[in-house]
C-alpha cells in the first residue's frame, strides 16, 4: 500500500503493521497520541531500507475532513474491511479488551458499538 494512517492511541502494534504494510517509498500518517511513550524496538532499518516516509499529523482542517468525505464516498478503497468487529453494548468491556488486545486470537482495527 502507498499509505498507512495508525489513529490508535496507546499502541504500538499498528505503527509496527504499517511499517511492514506499506511499500517501498511508501508513507505513513501516525495520529494516535501514544501518551508520551516511546516505541520499544523501533525498527529504523525498515524505515531506511524500504525509504518510508513518516509524517505526524494532530487535529484536522475542514479541507482534511472534506477530502477524508470525498475519499469514503469514493468507495476507491475497502474502508469497511477497517470495522473488523461489532459488540453490542452490554459488551462493551470485552469491545475495549478486544481492541486494547487482551482477548487471545482477535486480532481488532475497529470495533463498534451497536445500541439497538
């Protein structure tokens, strides 16, 4: 992929996934705020040798929100494979387990709460 965008707080597993993910020259946005940690192991040889460019981004202008709308609305990409699970809400304590990745063999990039 030419980029990956990590919006996930807290994490570092899905900073790791974009470094593999995206391609040679590829670019990738880190806009999840991880609390002022800092990335155990980061892998600055795949950055160098696949010459990724990394971009921080923080809050959004109305152009940025107008162009994410038109890029949905597009359908260019498969943005509904990102929801890979749905809880409803008298689950949502398993939900945040299961995006924090505490749940064994779930692997999640989103999770929705459904109220009805």
């Amino acid at each position: 992929m030419d980029i990956a965008i990590d919006t996930t707080p807290n994490a570092f597993a899905p900073v790791r996934d974009a470094l593999e993910a995206v391609k040679t020259r590829g670019t990738i946005v880190l806009a999840g705020i991880k609390s002022g940690v800092t990335m155990p192991d980061f892998p600055i040889d795949t950055v160098v040798h696949k010459q990724i460019r990394i971009t921080g981004v923080f809050s959004t202008s109305q152009w940025a929100t107008q162009k994410a709308i038109q890029l949905i609305e597009s359908q260019r990409y498969p943005l509904h494979l990102l929801n890979t699970h749905r809880f409803p809400l008298d689950q949502v304590e398993k939900a945040i387990r299961t995006l924090a990745g505490e749940i064994p063999g779930e692997t999640a990039i989103h999770t929705s709460i459904l109220f009805s």
